[in-house]
C-alpha cells in the first residue's frame, strides 16, 4: 500500500470515527475507500472492524469521564447484542447483505420521520420508561440488532440509538454514549470472527482505526458540550446521505474514484 494510501484511509477514518459517534454510517465512507483500494469486500468489512473498536473505545472513555455513561440501567442491552453480534458475524458470507441494507435503510428512514414528528422524545428521553428494567421485547430488539451489527455494522448506530431511545426512555446524549459502549463490547468478539477467516488486512485497517480514534475523540467531545440537539441534526443528516448511497443515489465509490488513479 502506498503512503498517500494510508494518508486517504486516516483521513476517511477520521470522518468515520466522528459520524459513527454522533450518529452512525460512517462505515460507508471506510468502507467505499477500501473497495476502492483493491480489497474483497469481506475483507473490508472484517478490517473495518479494527477502526470500530478503536473509535468505540476511544468515545466511551470520553463519555465515561464526563459522567454520560449509565451502565448500570444499560446493562441487558450491551449482553443482549454482543450475544446476537456473535450469531451475525459467524453468518456473515451466507446472507445477502444488500437485501438486509436496504430494509434497514427502510427502518432509518421511518427512524427520521419520528425524529421530525416527535423530537421531545429524541432530547428528553423517557425517564418513567427508563427507570423500569429491561422488559423482554427489549433484551429481544438488541438481540436482533446485535445480529445485524454482528454481519453487516454499516448503520448499527442508528438501530442502537432507536432502541434505545425509543425503547429504553434514554435521551439522545446518554443513548448515544451507551450506543458507542455497545458497540466497543460485541465489536472485539466479532473482529475475532473475521480474523480467524484471515478477513482482516492490517496494513488498511491500522491507518483507519488510528484516524476513527481521533475523530471519535473530536465527536464525543463535541456531543458533551453542544448537547442533543446536535445530535440530533447529526443523525438527521447522516440517515439522508446512508439512505442516497444504499439505493444508489449516490455512490461513494464513484466520488473517490479519483484516487484510484493516482
């Protein structure tokens, strides 16, 4: 891999790290840029999974500090996904991902109209709900999120905060750091997953996860001090440009294309 390669994927990762932790879908941007350079298509997404944990890690420590992290209340959720994650990632080379993008890209969509049609419950949360612990249907929605993280990843953070939000009463800031947390407990197992079947190139993912690390930094940061509303619009934004690119709007690819040439 050339230098400048590695300088693109840092750079994408960048972008990744920041929009996965305010919102979701970054991974398109990593995972256009690895196509673009060459690799296989399992081999992106099992490298991809290096720049998740990273950034994971990263924004759930900063979210930990400043005191945004209910683990406690969250709990059923973080083991009800990292259990379906592990059941995802094993069948990952025998479904049809695409079909499964575009169903959830269906789901985010709807997601978008509760934000507009009612975004009180976005920002407040619902502290009655919340209070409660887990119900069943709840353990099961993370379970089948987990699955879909497990396999596929690109727009996990989106389900997560849905779940959460919707689900679990918590409002957008504290869901969104126990959404990162969730992410940084199942992603290391299922990384595993793809190691074991020699679908991970280090050489990409080392750039990317070192970029996805800073931006997840700026991003956590970022949600801290400006709150939900940010967020809010964050996730607004990102669900338009994931929904252009799935059904073929738009095309990352194409719009990187240029440095295939270089």
């Amino acid at each position: 891999m050339l230098i400048w390669q590695a300088f693109a994927l840092f750079l994408g990762g960048i972008f990744a790290g920041f929009v996965n932790t305010l919102a979701g879908g970054g991974s398109i941007v990593s995972l256009s840029l690895m196509l673009l350079f060459g690799l296989d298509a399992n081999v992106a997404n099992g490298t991809n999974r290096l720049a998740i944990i990273f950034q994971s890690l990263t924004s759930s420590e900063t979210f930990r500090v400043n005191k945004i992290l209910d683990l406690k209340r969250g709990k059923a959720a973080v083991w009800s996904a990292l259990i379906g994650s592990l059941a995802g990632a094993w069948v990952a080379v025998d479904l049809n991902k695409e079909i499964i993008e575009k169903i959830i890209t269906i789901v985010m969509m709807l997601m978008l109209v509760f934000i507009f049609y009612n975004p009180s419950r976005w920002l407040k949360g619902d502290p009655e709900r919340n209070s409660k612990p887990a119900n069943l249907f709840e353990i099961f929605l993370f379970l089948v999120i987990g699955f879909y993280g497990g396999f596929v990843q690109v727009g996990i953070g989106y389900l997560l905060l849905a779940g959460l939000v919707l689900q679990a009463g918590y409002d957008l800031v504290k869901a969104n750091a126990l959404k990162v947390f969730i992410t940084f407990v199942y992603s290391p197992f299922a990384f595993a997953i793809f190691v074991w079947h020699h679908q991970v190139s280090w050489i990409h993912g080392i750039p990317l996860a070192i970029g996805a690390s800073l931006g997840a930094f700026i991003a956590s940061k970022l949600a801290v001090r400006k709150g939900a509303g940010f967020i809010r619009w964050a996730i607004v934004v990102m669900i338009i440009i994931t929904a252009l690119q799935t059904f073929n709007v738009i095309d990352l690819a194409t719009m990187f294309s240029f440095l295939k040439s270089k």
